[in-house]
C-alpha cells in the first residue's frame, strides 16, 4: 500500500515557468520565471510570502533571463541576469533588498560588455560568476569592483550554472567533459577532464564537501574527485 502524499500548504500559478531555484530568504521565497508568451523580452522575479504563497512583490528585468540567485550579507539577494537581446541589454548582476529595490549593481565596461552572466556564488565579501561562457570573474561586494577576470581558454564553454566555491577555490562547471577549479585569486588550479563520449557536459553546479568534489555528468554518472588536485577518487554510473 502506497504511503499518502502529504498535504500541499499553498500553491500559486505563476506566469511562466521558472527558470532557476528558488531561493528562501527570511519569510520570502523568491522565484524567477522565464520568458512570458505576451512579452518575449523580459523575466520576473516573484517573491511570495513563505506562509501563504502570497505576493509580495514582484520585478521586471527587460531584456534578461534570471540565471541565478545568491543571498549575501546585509539582507541583499544577489541576481544573475543573462541578456536576451544582441544589441539591448548587457548581462548583469544586481543585488536586491527585500522590498526588491536595487542596492547593487555590476555590468562590465563598454569594451569588456558581456551578454551572457552566470548564477553567483558567494565567499564573504566575493562574487563569482562565469561571463560569455569562458570569462571567470571576482567581485568585490563592498565596492562593486573586480577582483579577477580570466580567460579560461575556448575549452570551457560555462553554462549559467553558479560555480561552487570552497576554501578560496571555484569549481566552475562546463558544456563539455570539464571540470575547472580557479582560485579567488584568479590562477587556475587544475582542469579535469572525463574520459569517454565528449557530447557529455559536466554542466551543473558541483557540490564540494570534505575535501571532495561531487560532479554529475549528464550520461547520468556521478564522478569524485579530489579538490585539492582535481584526480578522480570514484565514479558511479
């Protein structure tokens, strides 16, 4: 006999699909859509009350597509935006209050412009993120100035996936077989790369605990390696 499902506390039909997590911030649960039928050009972030699923507020990004989100201190939420459009709009990262006010926001130089930014991640006071697919970059939260921008070579092929970050090291995932792990410094500390089928991407955020980095491949196999070098301790599947 079947265990019942457990009752449903709230329920609410958003305006399109969402296209990242969801993240809890305090009583909020913020929800990023994607793009609505009526309005090809513009994502929504939704913030609905944790208790009752009611909303808050909500936000407008024209132009963009929500590839992540980030909590940092000072109650601000930090917000990857990818540009949908080739000559309005530049990919950016703003950071939000809770009453979805602007508080923080980080786009390149006109000459440095990207299209598409990744979800954040975050360590202390440091943002990083992937730009236009191979552009590794630090930020510094309390001035909004970059720290370290890299070039990680054509190999890496970044989706908008959030880097994972531990003890100072980002692990940054591909749309391909590799795995690269960069300093917040910005030197590269070792690039792994799956053997097989090379249509495989290792895509998603990876997770890091204890020394080891847990990466799923999208064949559905599970590779560990060794933070500190990047050598393979196991594989399932």
């Amino acid at each position: 006999m079947s265990e019942p499902s457990p009752p449903s506390l709230w329920s609410v039909e958003l305006d399109a699909l969402p296209v990242a997590a969801p993240l809890a911030v305090d009583d909020l649960l913020l929800v990023p859509t994607g793009v609505p039928a009526v309005s090809p050009q513009h994502a929504v972030l939704h913030a609905l009350d944790l208790a009752d699923g009611a909303l808050r507020w909500r936000k407008r990004f024209e132009h963009g597509l929500v590839s992540g989100l980030a909590r940092i201190a000072g109650g601000l939420t930090l917000v990857g935006l990818t540009s949908l459009h080739l000559t309005h709009g530049t990919g950016r990262l703003v950071g939000l209050d809770e009453a979805g006010e602007v508080h923080f926001c980080w786009a390149p130089e006109a000459d440095l412009a990207v299209q598409r930014v990744s979800g954040p991640a975050v360590a202390g006071d440091l943002a990083c993120l992937t730009a236009d697919a191979r552009t590794f970059v630090v930020l510094d939260l309390r001035t909004g100035a970059e720290r370290v921008r890299v070039d990680l070579g054509a190999e890496a092929k970044a989706p908008l996936s959030a880097p994972a970050v531990a003890d100072g090291v980002a692990y940054v995932p591909c749309k391909g077989p590799h795995l690269f792990a960069v300093g917040l410094d910005g030197q590269v500390r070792w690039r792994f790369a799956a053997e097989g089928d090379p249509d495989v991407w290792m895509e998603k955020t990876p997770l890091v605990v204890e020394g080891r980095v847990f990466a799923v491949l999208t064949s559905g196999a599970l590779l560990v390696l060794r933070a500190e070098d990047g050598s393979p301790v196991g594989r399932v599947g």
